[in-house]
C-alpha cells in the first residue's frame, strides 16, 4: 500500500506522544489492524474510526474545497 498524507500523519503522531501501535488502538477504542492499515496507507477506510484515533491528537478529518486550477 502507498503512503499517504494520512498515514504518515498518524504515524507521525503516534510517535511524537511515544506510542505503540497497540497503545494507539486501545486509547483510541479501534482495533489494532485498523490502526496497522491506516498507517500503511489503505485507500479505503471508514472515517469514524479514523477521526476517533485523530480526535486523540485533537484533529478530526473534514471536508475541504478542491481547488481545480492547482495540479494535483
């Protein structure tokens, strides 16, 4: 799976506050293959979990304007 700007963000966090992977799940009420997928970049995810593991480092998932006349 590929990277992505959640997964790093996750990962990242989740080592600043010196957290395992399972201490991530447990704190956060999600199970742990869901914290291992969301790290590793799953394209498919459900958001309430995510924004459960998020809601921990006190951001939450949203929606954002895309602007067309950037390159994505």
């Amino acid at each position: 799976m590929k990277q992505t700007t959640l997964s790093v963000f996750v990962k990242a966090m989740r080592k600043q506050y010196n957290l395992t992977q399972v201490d991530l799940s447990e704190k956060s009420g999600v199970g742990l293959r869901f914290v291992r997928e969301l790290e590793q970049g799953k394209q498919t995810i459900r958001l309430d979990k995510a924004n459960q593991i998020l809601n921990l480092f006190g951001y939450e998932i949203g929606a954002v304007p895309i602007n067309k006349n950037e390159e994505q």
